[in-house]
C-alpha cells in the first residue's frame, strides 16, 4: 500500500539472460538514489514488485507468466510492474496481470515511469547517490556487475524472437561505458560483465567497435576483470584477439553454436557454417592461453535428421566444451521457424537432449580436470555459514570455472585469492582449491 510520505519497499525480478540482470542493477541504482527500499527476501512485505520477464523460449514465457501469478499471490497489497520481453510480445496478456506494463523500448527510463504513473514516494534522506554502485550489486549477493553495453539485433535467425522484443541495434557510447566500469572499480567491485543481445555487432556514433571499446576499457579503467557475454560466431573484429594477453580480460567466451549441421544452420538463418565455427575455435584458443569455451544448442529443430543431429554431436565432441546449454526446440509465434514443415517429435527431442547431456557432463568434467594442480586467482563470492575451519566459499577461476576453497583463513566477499586447484567434485560439478598463502 502506498502511504504518502513513506519510503516505498521495492523488490525486484528476473528472468533469463545476462541483459535482463544488467537492466535490473540499473533499476536497483535509480530506486535507491530516489530513496526507495530494496527488499531481497521474497516473503517480505514489498510496497513494489518490479518483474523483467523473458519470452526466448515457451518455457520462459510460462516462467514469467508464474512468476507475475505468484507475485499476485504472496503480496496481494504490492503494486506489479511487468516489462520485459513477455511484456513486450504480449503487452495485453501482461497488463491484465499487473499494474504497469513498461516495454523494452521504455524500460531504460522504467524507474522514472514508475514513479510518476504510480506516485512512488522515497526518503531523500536515506537516498543512494547514483555513483555508488555497489550498494544494490552487494545488497543483492552479487560480486560481479553486468553491464549493458548496447541493445537489439539486425539478424533475422528464423527461431530468434528477441530481435522483434528488443528491436534494433543500438550501442551506448564508450565514454558512458569507461565511466560505468570507473565507478564500479572505485565502489569496490572487481569484476564486470559486458552484456547485449549482439556484443559483435557494438558500434557506436564515434564508430568504435567492440574491439575498440575493450582497447579504452583496458586503458582507462582500473578494474580487475573484465569478461565478455554471450558472443554470436561473427562480425568480430580481427584485433579483439589480441587484447587477450591483458590478463584483466578473461579468458573465457561463450559462443551460440545452436547446430552442427549446415542444413540445419541454414534453415536457422545463421551466418556462421560448421567449418567457420571450427576455424574461429582454433583461433581463438591459439591467442587465448587456458580458454574455456561454452555454447548454446539447440535439439530437435525443424527438419533436424539423425544425420544432422550427428554431426551436431560430433562438432560438440570435438570442440570440448566447458559448458552446453542445450534447449529443446519450442516454436516461437511470430518467427519464420514456427512456420516450417518437419517438426521433430517429443520422444526424439527428448532423446537426443539426453545424449547431448552426457557429452556435455563429460566435457564439463574433462574441462575441469585438465585445471587441477594450477594455481588460479578466484573471486571468492559467498559469505560462509559454517565454521570457518570446514566452511567452502564460492568462487570463480578466470576462465568461468566454478570452485570451492577449503580455507580456514578470513576472507571477504569480493576478495581475489590465490587458489591451488587440487581436485575436482565429480557430483557437484566444481573444482576443489586450497588458498595459496
């Protein structure tokens, strides 16, 4: 309930990608500066509840669509504010459940909508300055900020429906970029993530690529690590592979494969053939020492054969992935795939999800194991419960692989500490390190 005069609780929602998380630090900032409460604990009573809803697979929508019905449910009094993909591709289903429905095009300015079409209140008292940062991004557990460096697409991958809920390319300019990251770095934080829907395709008004973002970034800036999000297999620019002997750029990247098969990545509309794919790999691990590669999949596309789904297979066999996030494939309404003939059935698709899923656990593993008996700087990420003799805290190697420090010596969240990798945890999928005194 809105009392006037009283500082508003807001709690925050959200579903999907990197971009999404990077929106909602954004929305974290803006409602302290003005004041407001954030509220992390989902039973806690929440005068706001604000929603960034996801719409890449079926599966995301129904999510989005639980997650506005529970909200409903658990806080009958809150106010609902829904935006998001799901809002945007379905803007009418979305507002007979909330309050307020903010598009994507709107959403930057989301926080300032609110308050005006809600009649938000704050203290400005207990107001936030915008410049530090780091007060939503801890408050959250968060140790690493995600940053979104631009927004939209100019492909049409015939299963993609982000390209009609994001709309089109546009980059943020490197200057509002440099000083982000700045800020971050003196807030405390040791790490940021470059997020968009097409970080290939970064190019600013001052014609500055990605390669050239990251060349000011390394320059400019003092933060400690700095990683790349989900990359498409083109429009990279020949100099960004040579940045990476920077050791502040880390070694990892995550390159959507989505197909193994030519014939299947050409009903996809994807500008990247099997021979490419392979060819930028071998590049990649040429400049960049330890690199850990990880890739989306998609199973049981339209017209998918067994000899397709083979090749598949074999790419990601060969390839050794550190990670797969394998979908299932869920015909998107309004995209050129959901018209195509050949649909795969439910018990292949579910099949050959299960053997994807085997190679993956088996590469994963192979990835980690390759590690042990390194010694590599981690971010430790978790604040123990146990006693600090027995307790594992949570962190993360350079290139993106999970690790549990047994430690009896202090250390704070958002420290990096010198880890000896010394076994793996088959069960729980994650390296187990000894901190190097």
């Amino acid at each position: 309930m809105n009392v006037p005069g009283a500082v508003q609780r807001v709690r925050l929602h959200t579903l999907g990608c990197r971009l999404n998380e990077a929106e909602l630090e954004a929305w974290a900032r803006a409602f302290l500066a003005h004041g407001c409460e954030l509220v992390e604990d989902a039973q806690a009573p929440a005068d706001l509840i604000v929603i960034n809803t996801c719409a890449v697979t079926a599966e995301a929508v129904r999510k989005s669509r639980q997650l506005v019905r529970r909200a409903r449910r658990v806080q009958p009094a809150a106010r609902v504010i829904v935006s998001g993909c799901w809002a945007t591709l379905d803007p009418t289903a979305a507002a007979a459940a909330a309050d307020l429905v903010i598009l994507n095009q709107d959403k930057d300015q989301l926080v300032e909508i609110a308050r005006a079409a809600l009649n938000l209140t704050g203290d400005s008292r207990s107001a936030v300055t915008a410049l530090d940062l780091s007060v939503p991004l801890f408050a959250r557990g968060r140790q690493r900020a995600f940053i979104k460096i631009q927004d939209g697409c100019r492909y049409q991958c015939t299963f993609c429906i982000t390209t009609r809920a994001r709309g089109a390319e546009r980059s943020r300019p490197p200057s509002e970029i440099v000083r982000e990251v700045s800020q971050f770095e003196r807030a405390g934080v040791q790490e940021v993530v470059l997020t968009g829907v097409q970080l290939g395709g970064y190019r600013a008004d001052d014609g500055t690529d990605l390669a050239g973002l990251l060349e000011r970034l390394l320059r400019d800036t003092a933060i400690a690590r700095i990683r790349l999000g989900s990359l498409e297999p083109w429009d990279l620019p020949e100099r960004l592979w040579a940045l990476f002997s920077d050791q502040r750029l880390m070694p990892h990247l995550h390159l959507p494969l989505q197909s193994g098969s030519d014939a299947v990545l050409k009903r996809m509309a994807r500008r990247c053939k099997r021979a490419e794919y392979l060819q930028l790999v071998e590049r990649a691990r040429q400049a960049i020492p330890n690199l850990n590669l990880t890739t989306d999949i998609i199973v049981g596309f339209p017209g998918e054969t067994d000899a397709d789904w083979q090749h598949t297979l074999e790419l990601a066999i060969r390839v050794g992935f550190g990670d797969i996030h394998a979908f299932g494939y869920s015909p998107r309404p309004g995209t050129l795939a959901a018209g195509l003939s050949e649909p795969v059935d439910s018990r292949t698709r579910q099949r050959r999800l299960a053997e994807l899923d085997a190679v993956a656990q088996a590469s994963r593993q192979a990835v980690m194991r390759a590690q042990i008996g390194q010694t590599a700087p981690v971010l430790h990420e978790r604040v123990p419960t146990l006693p600090a003799a027995t307790a594992l805290r949570s962190g993360y190697t350079p290139n993106y692989l999970p690790v549990q420090v047994r430690s009896a010596m202090p250390m704070c969240e958002g420290q990096v500490v010198r880890v000896r990798l010394m076994d793996l945890d088959p069960a729980a999928e994650v390296l187990v390190g000894e901190v190097v005194p």
